[in-house]
C-alpha cells in the first residue's frame, strides 16, 4: 500500500520511539505474558489474527483501550500489517499512558 509522506514520516516518527520487536521474538513475549493487541480494522481482524489475541482498532484505541485491558502496565504488543498502525498505537500507549 503506498502511503502519504505526510502519513510515513508521522508513522516513521513513532517507529523511532518505540520498541519494535521481531517475529521471532512474538510466542517467547506471548508465553511471558505479553498481550498481542489487534489494531487493524474489524475487517481484517475477523479475517485472520493471531490466536488470543485483543481486537480495539487503531481509530477506536484511545476510547476502548482501558476497558479491553484494564492493567495498562502489561506489555502490549500492538500489531497490524505494515507496522505503520502498530507503531502509531503503541506509541500513542506510550505518550498518554493509555
């Protein structure tokens, strides 16, 4: 998908402020008791995800994410499918305290 610049230099931005982990590293953080958190629309969660994990998409997030998971000082792995959307969620988690 090709993006803005406006939309990549603001989704690069918060890559650089957040940790990103690898794939590999995912089932290790999972089995620790990270929480994968979906951000992806509705559509593309119902469609495929990864099993167990949360579903609050990215324009849904500041509102629904505390009742989705009450202990906001677990570690969330927040994904969608270009990292763009996961970096700005995980992000805004960061800044807000969300």
């Amino acid at each position: 998908m090709a993006y803005t610049e406006k939309f990549q230099k603001l989704a690069d931005a918060a890559r650089s402020r957040v940790e990103e982990v690898l794939p590999e590293q995912v089932d290790a953080l999972l089995a620790a008791g990270a929480i994968a958190l979906d951000i992806r629309d509705k559509e593309e969660h119902d469609a495929d995800h990864i099993a167990g994990s949360l579903h609050v998409s990215r324009g849904k997030l500041e509102m629904n994410i505390e009742g989705v998971i009450p202990d906001l000082d677990a570690t969330i792995l927040c994904y969608c499918n270009a990292i763009n959307r996961g970096a700005l969620s995980a992000d805004t988690h960061a800044q807000h305290g969300l």
